[in-house]
C-alpha cells in the first residue's frame, strides 16, 4: 500500500528533577549540599532511509513519547539521561508542525539525521545552589518539559524526471520501457493509482531516476479527481517530460491536451512551469499520427520547444529523448521546494513578565502569568525555600506591588499554582 501522508504526536522525555540532599557521614558533625542534577529527557530523532518508499508504517503508529531523564540523587549522583528514540522515514519525507505548518525538518537526501523534538534539560539538585552565604540550600530545579508536537508528514518524491500528461496517454508505457519499473498497464483511465519511480537504464552511463504520476484532469489543481493528490510528487523534479497521445485516440486534441496540463502546472505553482519541459509524441506507430504532429507542431509555433516523437510499444525513438533528458538533468540546478528557503520561525509572547492579578470573591487573590506558570514548574516549591524564591523572583516582577493595588489586606489568602498562604505586611 502507498501511503504518503501521516499525522502523529511527538513529546520528547521530560528532563528529571534536581535533588535536594545533605551529605549524612559518620563522625562528620556537618555535611554540606549532595543533591544532585536531573538527567536529561531523550529526544526523538528522524533518519531518512534510501530503502523505504511509504509512510505506511505511521499508517498504525499515533505518537511517539520519548524517556525521561531520572531524578537526581543523593551524593551528588546525576540522575541517567533519558535514551534517545530514532524513526526511519522514506528519502523524500517533509515533516511539519500540524498547528502552525512551520516545517521542522526536509529529508532531501539519504542518511539525514534531524532532532525533531528536543528532550527536556534536567534541574539543578541543591549542591548547585550553594554559596558563601547560603551554605546549606534547599532549593531545586525540576527538569524542564520536553518538545511536544502534532506533526505531519508529507512524502515527496524525489525523481530527476517527472511525467506528466493526461491518463491513458502511455506514460506507463513509456516508464516500463526506460527503466526497471513494473507499473500496472491496462487500456482503461486512471490505471496508475499511485506514483511509480523507476531509474532509467535502457542507455549505459545515462543514469537518472524517472517518476510516473497520476494522470491529470482538468481542475485537478483545485482538487478534482486524482491531479492534486499526486502533483506534489513533481515538486522536487528538476526536469518535466510531457506526454501526449500524438494519435488523437478517443476524439483528443493534441494540442488543448498539451494547453490544459500546463494550465493545471501552472495554477498549482511550485515554479513548475520554470523548470525545463520536454514534449514527448507519444504513438507514433499508429496510422494518422504524422499528420496529427505536424499540426501540433503548428499550432505550438515554437520553434524552441523540444519535441520527441517515440513509440512506447514499438520502441522507437528513446534512445534521443533519453540522452536529452539525461543533459537536462545534469544541467539544471534543484528548485527549493519552499519560497526563500525555511526559515525559523521565532515567536514572541507579548509581555511574558507580565504577572495578573486575578480577585476571587472577598479575600483570594490569584496570581497569574506565562513566568509564573514558568517558575511554578521549574522550582521545586515542596520546601520553604523554594517557594521562597519563587516569592522573591515574583516581587522583583512587581508582584507585591500589584497586590495592594488590587486592595489586599493582611489575612487575605494569596494562590499561586497550587500554593497558597496568607498575606502579611
């Protein structure tokens, strides 16, 4: 089965949480701070792998949770980092964030190794905060979160040559004569259900990788029919091949065959209509089909455009549109697959100092806000100390100030995350 789209949820492993301990030793009265740091969370990687052509594997995979790290223990221990996870996906493969559609990763080549979601640092055990006026610290850092996404995956593939044309025009055909592929022929519309690669290898030393699409239909860059399902698969090619039945079967017109697929190129964009096209006369062996080129040909009045008239069943003329397209190839440079390359996207919350003040009833009062949420979950706020400085960090943001705007009064009940306690001047 082709599959070449999936959604998935990714979370890399949370990073553990600090240790807050003491060195405890015989015959040693006093031991100082022996907490000691998170590990890291494990991070989810991508790998791109020449031998798979699919994503149907993510077909029954709905997310990947990455390890966390292990807390930190006594004695200074770090706690183990989390183990990393790797994914293989298919040469060709673009992964995206599914809210946003900022592309994380492009895998447009073999062996590509990408971090797709980042594994959570580990927090600071106490040992770390010590210092020449708090010698006996009990403060700790839990570990950070690590990155969680719903991500698409997108396969592309990747062809020097892409043919397109309407169905039933010999593409197929054309395919299983050059290259090594197997694609189901029949004398029917819409045979090929699915893309079909194949690498070129009728001419020794003319090497290139050729990809047979889906037939097109008029509107298939607005979604009809099986057009636009496919179209991305020529995104990357460098090169077009135009097939057209040049023996007018079924009452066609060569030349509004050959003016509709360009219309359908060009509506769906990817700069398609810039790479380089060559037209290949398809059935020249049946009876008529001289005539019919001769006014294709006219009608066209380029006298630049590259046309090649070939047989696919009687094997005539491949070897010249092989060689042609083999100098394409070599010859024209890749085309980006996004507008000015991907560019990071960095976003900027608006005041995320920003404390809130939130009156509930008569005498509670919420404190809100991105850094206090930020700060709730990255100090250990089990002990005293570590909700102290929580408070201390609050108060520099202009906490306590915000509070008596609001009208609190000594007794009031103060809530931070979980956390609450009574307000005294």
């Amino acid at each position: 089965m082709f599959v070449d789209k999936a959604k998935l949820h990714i979370k890399a492993g949370k990073g553990g949480n600090g240790a807050i301990a003491f060195h405890r030793e015989k015959y040693i009265d006093r031991g100082g701070p022996s907490g000691g740091d998170g590990g890291r969370g494990g991070s989810i990687f991508f790998t791109s792998v020449s031998g798979l052509t699919t994503l149907i594997d993510f077909k029954y995979i709905h997310k990947i949770i990455g390890n966390d790290g292990e807390n930190g223990q006594i004695e200074n221990r770090y706690g183990k980092s989390g183990e990393d996870i790797y994914v293989n996906v298919p040469v060709g493969t673009v992964v995206s964030d599914a809210k946003t559609g900022r592309i994380l990763a492009d895998f447009n080549k073999p062996d590509l190794t990408i971090e797709v979601a980042k594994g959570g640092k580990g927090g600071k055990g106490n040992a770390k905060f010590a210092n020449s006026r708090n010698q006996t610290p009990k403060v700790a850092e839990n570990g950070d979160p690590g990155e969680e996404y719903d991500i698409s995956l997108e396969l592309k593939l990747l062809a020097d040559v892409g043919l397109v044309g309407f169905p039933s025009v010999g593409k197929s055909s054309l395919l299983s004569v050059l290259t090594n592929a197997k694609p189901e022929i029949a004398d029917y519309h819409f045979t090929t259900l699915k893309p079909n690669l194949g690498v070129v290898s009728i001419l020794n030393g003319y090497n290139f990788v050729l990809a047979d699409l889906p037939g097109l239909i008029n509107g298939a860059s607005e979604g009809k029919g099986l057009g636009l399902e496919f179209l991305r698969h020529i995104e990357r090619c460098r090169v077009i091949l135009h097939v057209i039945d040049m023996s007018a079967h079924d009452g066609r017109d060569p030349y509004q065959d050959y003016l509709d697929i360009n219309k359908e190129l060009t509506n769906y964009g990817m700069r398609l209509m810039e790479r380089p096209m060559v037209i290949a006369a398809n059935m020249m062996d049946v009876d008529g089909s001289e005539l019919y080129l001769e006014d294709f040909k006219a009608k066209l009045n380029n006298p630049y455009a590259e046309i090649f008239p070939v047989s696919a069943i009687s094997r005539i003329g491949l070897e010249p549109l092989v060689k042609r397209l083999y100098e394409l190839v070599q010859t024209t440079p890749e085309f980006p697959l996004y507008e000015e390359e991907i560019k990071e996207v960095n976003y900027v919350y608006e005041n995320e100092d920003e404390i809130l003040i939130n009156k509930k009833g008569n005498n509670v009062y919420i404190v809100e806000g991105k850094k206090v949420d930020d700060l709730i979950a990255k100090i250990n706020t089990t002990t005293f100390e570590g909700m102290n400085k929580v408070l201390s960090i609050l108060n520099k943001l202009g906490m306590e100030d915000k509070l008596r705007e609001k009208g609190i009064n000594n007794g009031d009940t103060v809530r931070i995350g979980d956390v609450e306690f009574e307000y005294f001047e």
